[in-house]
C-alpha cells in the first residue's frame, strides 16, 4: 500500500503538476536585486594605504554638497595633507 502511495504521488508531481514546479522553480531562480559592492583599501608594495574606504552617513536633508562645516574640512585637510587655507569651498 505504501508504494502504491508513493507512486501515485510520484506521478503527480512528474507528469500532473509539472509544469506548476518548473515555473515555481524559474520564479526563485530568476529573480534579480542589487548588492551593493563595499570597496577595499589600497596598498603600495611598503603597506602604505593609498587608498581609504570610508563609511559615510546618508547626507542630513537640507545639507548642500561641498558646504561641509569648519570642523569637518580642518578634519579632512589633515588627513590629505591639504593646509586649512585650501580646503575652504569654492
């Protein structure tokens, strides 16, 4: 009886609903979505970073790009070796 159970169960799935699984199967199988890529560092051949990756925060709503606060730019003109008098925006 066991057999017989399985049998017609194995003839539903193979030949009845078939056509239900492979579409089933396409659906999970063809779906799409974006990864976003995190970038690495970059080093010379010394071990020295030549290039950083930096997590950065959304931008608050109302904020201007290149308008960063005094801080921020005394900040980052240290980091690239630029003097405080350069990094003022333009």
């Amino acid at each position: 009886m066991l057999v017989g159970v399985i049998a017609v169960r194995l003839v539903n799935v193979q030949v009845v609903s078939s056509e239900r699984y492979l579409a089933y199967g396409d659906s999970q199988r063809d779906a799409s979505r974006p990864i976003p890529a995190s970038r690495g560092s970059i080093y010379d051949r010394n071990g020295q970073a030549l290039a950083l990756s930096v997590a950065q925060l959304a931008r608050r709503r109302g904020s201007r790009p290149g308008r960063a606060p005094r801080a921020h730019r005394a900040a980052l003109a240290s980091i690239v070796d630029v003097p405080r008098s350069g990094s003022t925006p333009r």
